[in-house]
C-alpha cells in the first residue's frame, strides 16, 4: 500500500503544477470560469491513475468538455453540442490558421484551450509521473509566476510559497524515487521522509517569521518602460506605471483599482448633438463586477437600412438626427447613440446586434469581422418628460424585471438598507431613481482615478465603494446606484461606452467631437413602463446629455400603454439551429453561486466526508483492489513480454501487501516458494520461472499472456480478503 500512497501523492503534485499555470488568468486575461479548467485536469489525472481503457478515457474527457461548453455558451442539448462545435470550427476554418485568432467566437477558443489542456495534462503526466522529471517544468512555473507578479496586476505571494514548499518536496520526492527504480533494494526511506519534510518545513517557517527587507532594487517595470520612453515622458511618476490605462475593455468580471490618463484618439463624430456613445450593456451583477447575459442570440442588420429595433415608446418626443464616425483605432464593433435607426458604410458590410449586451460587431457576409474607418448614422434624439416618468405604472413585465433586479445572494444588507433609506417617502419609481442618483452628490464621494480600491475575496465592489473608500470613479458610481436600484426592485443596467468627448471645431452647421481612451465612461439605463430605456449619471462630476423637460408635450398627455421591450423581439443569428437560448440570468452564474454558497462548515463536512470514504476504501481495499488489477490488464491492449512483465510486478505488490513481505536479500525463486508454501500451490514458482526466462531469455522464450494469465488472476484472487 506504500508503493500506492507515493503514487497517488506523484499523480497530486504533478496535478497541483499545472494548476498553479491556470491560477493567474483571471486577473491576467479576459478569462472566466477557470475552475471549470482546473476541474478538467484533475480530471485528466484522475483518469491517468486509474488507468481506464484508452477510448472510456477519450469519451470521459470529451463529455466534461462538452458539458461546459453547452453550460456556458449553447444551453441546449448536450447532444447538440457536437454539431455547434464542427460548424463553428467549418465556419471559422480561415482564421484558425492566421493571426486573427481573437476574430474567433468565445466557444471555439474555449474549446481549443479545453484541446491545449488535454495535450499538456498529458504531457506533464509522461514527463512527472512516468519519466519522473520535474526540474524544467518546475524551473518555467517559477519563471512564469514571477513575471506575472512583476509584470500584471497578478500577486503571486501565494504561489511562491506553495512553489517553495511543495515544489521542493516533489523534487525530493522524484528524485528518491528514481533512485528505487534503479536499485530497488535501497532502504532508508523512512528516514528520507523525516529529513525531506524537516528541510522543507523548515525553510518555510525560516522564510515566513524572518525580518523583511523593503525593496532593494528599483521596480523593473517602471524601469524598463523609462528607459525606452521618450525624453519629455521619462518625468511621469514611476507609480503610475503599475497601474492600468483607462479605455474601453471587454472583461469587467474584476472591477476596481487605479488607471493613468491616455489621450489617444479612438474616434471623431460630426453630430448635432451631445450624448453618450454606447458600446453594450451588461446585466449580471456577481459582487466583484459585471458579465453579461449568456446567450447566443444575434439581430443581422443590413447596411443602410432602417433598423427595425424599439428602443423607446412611439409616443415619446423624439428629434431624427444624422451623425458621421471617423474612426483612428481597430474595432470589430460600432460606437453608437442610444436610438440607433440606420447605419451606412462605404463597405459591404453586415452589422451582427449581440441582443443580450446591444452590442453591435460589424462583419462580412461570410460572418469575418470587418473594421470600418468611417460610417454614418441615423439616430433619434428623446426629450424626457419628467411628468410622464413620474406617471410611469410599477413595471409588470416578469421576466424583465427577473433579469435586470438581478443580485447576488451574498450581497451585505446595509446595501439594501442604504437604498430604502435614501428612497425613503418617494412615490414614484421617478423619484427613488432620482434620490439615488443624487445620493452621491451630498454624501462625501468624490471622482478618484489613482488611489482606487480592489476588493479581496470576501469584500463586495459596491459595499467596498458605499461605506469604506467613498472615493472611485465611473464605474464605482455606476455600478453602485445599479445595485441600489436593483435591490429595491427597480430594473436597471449598466451601460458602457464613452461620454461625448470634446468639441473641437463646427463645420457645416454640424459640431466636430473628438473621443479619446479618456472619454471611456460607464453609465446606468432605467427601464419605465411605457417609456423604455432611461439614462441617468451619477457619477460625480459628470452631467447627463439628454434632455428632460418639466412638462409633457401634447403627444404624452394621454396615458402611455405598456411597450414591448428589445428582448422581446429578438431575432437569432442562425434560423436554423433546433433552438434559441432563453434562459434567466442567474443561470450564467450558476458556478459562481456554487461556490459562494461553500462556507466552512460546508467544505469542513465535504473534506470529512471525502476522508472518510478515502480511509474506508483503504481499510477495505484487499476486497476490491486485486479485481480492479485483473479489470486493467484485462483490458490491455498490448500483447507479449511488456505486458506479462508488468503483471508479474503488479502482483508482488499484492502479495507484499497482503502481508507476504519479500525479505531484502531473498530471490524471487526463493521468495516464490515461500508463496507456493502459504497457499499451498506450485503457481507462484510457474510464474516466476517464466517472468525470469521472460526478462533473461525474451527472444528464445517468448511468453503468451493467455496462456499465463489464468495462473496469474488465480494468485491475484488469493490476496482478496
């Protein structure tokens, strides 16, 4: 049972290794659901130490990759999962073979990292487990924890610890180990273990109570980037280089933190009027940040057409405006005006409507994405009517309100607190949003860029903002009076894009904006009964662009009826397909709930449950051990020496476990009459004459392993107590 547990601890360290590369990508990367990757290669390990047959192992493999990409993107079918798979790898075929590996859709890269983590689960196992090296593998994890650490917002204290302890140990540990493969004789091992665990044990213990130094040399990063900066930049502040640059990102999982300015232009508009410019939405608040609605669906619009999308009631005041986008940097998605009716660029294009974000990405008729440098737009600009948003009914729409009142179950309850606290005494749903609005105006919170908060693992990004730091900027404000709303049952989301930018010149009776990584911006979007899609600002120091009247127009003194929201009028992408996801928004965040609802007592029990079944599968393993045995080599695939070899060895393992030890200086005939003796047989002896002529004489006495392995599983059998 020893040569057992020191297998199952090569097989967990070996596991251990690869997960610490796949720790960092959370904050490094725009990844997301990485337990999902670190439970594929515990999987994978698992399945190498128990050794399954090769197509059980494949097909195992295969159904966990399947069930997340169906988990995470398609949400229909597992069987179905297949066919998605293969037409998105046809339909994208040009570009795996190029560099525009980030055109690829979200399920196809992560079912090619699902591929990349197949193939370097295996290679890790023949290089730790079966050649039982490690100093390379471990020399480039310490290599690449350390860059992350010096070079990201990834703080890898942690890992160097476990690198230091762990790492160590295993190096011993497989050292030791092929050292016994050489001379299986050596003793001492007892003793080796004591000096292993006392050694490491003690350069951890040394290493964390020891008195630490401030740092010595000057931060490589700020370093390196003064030195190749320009003359007139080498003055900016060192400390700003830590931190990351403002402008419009993709991953807003893990919010917080400072940014430096960046003045590059992103785009200019000729427009009439000043308003936001939207990029998407996102609708699933998770604590730490926001991710968006998982769904598949797509609205193709056809270039200058009219765009056949409700944004707002019929009976709202609206002004029908044109604008012209001139943009400077690549982007596979418009920038937009809220009450977009048309587009028209010089290019044959195609815009694809991600309905679940709005988010608009601009694409060939073969669905390649293609930047555009310049278009047109036809928008409509709404005058609010505060009258009309005062007399707005209680949205009745179900599943709207279940999506967009969506919150974490773990959020504090002084958030909601604070919420019915500020609206408390207003009527309307009107005057609840406008008091949050106005709530950070009066209340101590200033506009903040450099000295931002994270929050740790157990701390909230809106609680963190309301009752500690105080200080933020866009994103914090925003967020927060989304979170508010929400929790007092108001729909709302969380809009991103960039504000109106500056306005440089007129020409042709239209205004020149220009919109640089600084104008970056996030907002929030009200929904009102009968009116739609409302935005409000309540970052301080910013104003909101749209216009809000005091008295009705004559188009909304009667009463408004109930409008159909965009979601209910969703078109997909690809008609074909057997099914359209249409699933609540807590089903996106499934594992992240999974996990929250793991407190301690929770995983205490798990960790004694899972103890207990491993020291009752231990106590009783001479019950099942020796047919899981003859069950493997059952199914071997490989036929002669080798295979009889190995059997032979595995079943002095059963007998040493069983109790019929082998004394150091025994033969293995010697040994195998001692066998014969015990259980009263002369098969052991058999054996043993044929393993000998096997491993001395193989080419003169080839063995047929049918013919021996009746004797073999009889003795097998005779260790099952």
């Amino acid at each position: 049972m020893r040569y057992i547990a020191i297998k199952m601890l090569i097989y967990g360290l070996a596991c251990w290794l690869l997960i610490e590369w796949l720790m960092p990508l959370e904050t490094i990367s725009d990844t997301e659901g990485v337990e999902v990757f670190i439970g594929f290669v515990v999987l994978c390990f698992l399945l190498y130490f128990f050794r399954p047959p090769f197509w059980l192992s494949v097909f195992v493999k295969s159904i966990y990759i399947l069930w997340a990409l169906n988990q995470w993107f398609y949400h229909a079918s597992l069987f179905t999962a297949p066919t998605r798979i293969w037409q998105e790898t046809s339909d994208h075929a040009a570009i795996l073979f190029t560099t525009r590996l980030m055109e690829l859709s979200n399920s196809l890269r992560s079912f090619l990292f699902f591929g990349l983590l197949w193939l370097v689960a295996y290679v890790s196992y023949r290089w730790m487990v079966v050649r039982k090296r490690l100093f390379f593998f471990y020399v480039l994890t310490v290599i690449y924890v350390t860059v992350l650490d010096t070079f990201t917002l990834f703080r890898g204290n942690g890992a160097i610890v476990r690198l230091v302890a762990f790492g160590f140990f295993f190096l011993s540990l497989l050292h030791i180990e092929r050292l016994r493969e050489q001379s299986p004789a050596i003793g001492g091992i007892r003793r080796w273990w004591g000096a292993c665990l006392s050694f490491v044990g003690l350069a951890v213990l040394v290493g964390y109570f020891s008195p630490k130094l401030p740092p010595q040399w000057p931060d490589p990063v700020s370093f390196v980037k003064s030195y190749a900066a320009a003359p007139e930049e080498k003055q900016i502040d060192p400390a700003a280089l830590k931190v990351k640059t403002v402008g419009y990102g993709q991953n807003d999982s893990r919010l917080g933190g400072p940014f430096i300015a960046d003045d590059t232009v992103v785009f200019t508009a000729e427009d009439e009027r000043r308003h936001y410019w939207r990029v998407e939405t996102k609708d699933i608040y998770t604590g730490k940040g926001w991710t968006s609605f998982q769904s598949e669906q797509m609205r193709t619009l056809e270039n200058d057409m009219d765009i056949d999308y409700s944004w707002w009631s019929p009976a709202l005041k609206k002004k029908q405006i044109t604008a012209s986008i001139h943009m400077k940097k690549t982007y596979f998605h418009l920038v937009y005006p809220l009450g977009l009716k048309k587009v028209k660029a010089q290019e044959d294009v195609v815009y694809r409507m991600e309905t679940a974000t709005e988010k608009i990405y601009t694409t060939d008729r073969s669905v390649y994405t293609l930047p555009l440098t310049s278009y047109d737009l036809v928008y409509e600009y709404p005058t609010f009517s505060i009258d009309a948003l005062k007399a707005a009914p209680p949205v009745g729409d179900k599943e709207l309100l279940e999506r967009y009142t969506q919150l974490p179950e773990n959020l504090p309850k002084r958030v909601r607190d604070l919420a019915k606290q500020i609206t408390n005494g207003k009527q309307t749903q009107y005057e609840q949003v406008k008091a949050v609005e106005q709530y950070f105006h009066a209340n101590g919170y200033t506009y903040e860029t450099t000295d931002v908060a994270v929050p740790g693992k157990k701390d909230d990004y809106v609680d963190q903002f309301l009752f500690e730091t105080k200080r933020g900027y866009c994103d914090n404000f925003s967020t927060s009076m989304v979170v508010m709303l929400r929790s007092l049952g108001i729909p709302a989301r969380w809009v991103k894009g960039y504000t109106s930018g500056r306005l440089m010149e007129e020409k042709d009776g239209k205004n020149i904006y220009e919109i640089t990584n600084n104008d970056a911006h996030s907002w929030v979007e009200v929904y009102f009964s009968g009116i739609g899609w409302v935005p409000f600002e309540p970052t301080q120091g910013f104003v909101n662009p749209y216009v809000f009247t005091a008295s009705s127009p004559d188009s909304e003194t009667a009463p408004l009826p109930e409008q159909r929201t965009p979601e209910q009028s969703r078109v997909p992408l690809e008609r074909v397909r057997e099914q359209s996801p249409s699933l609540p928004s807590q089903d996106s965040g499934i594992l992240d709930r999974f996990l929250a609802a793991w407190s301690w007592k929770r995983i205490a029990i798990a960790l004694a449950a899972f103890f207990a079944f491993v020291w009752t599968a231990y106590k009783t393993r001479r019950k099942w051990w020796p047919y899981v045995t003859i069950l493997r080599f059952q199914y071997k695939r490989k036929r002669g020496d080798n295979l009889f070899a190995a059997a032979y060895l595995s079943l002095l393992r059963h007998l040493d476990d069983y109790g019929l030890k082998r004394k150091p200086h025994q033969t293995l005939r010697q040994y195998a009459a001692y066998v014969d003796d015990w259980f009263k047989t002369k098969e052991m002896t058999r054996l043993t004459m044929l393993y000998e002529k096997s491993i001395y004489l193989p080419k003169n006495n080839p063995i047929d392993w049918d013919e021996v392995r009746e004797l073999w599983e009889n003795l097998i059998k005779k260790t099952v107590s």
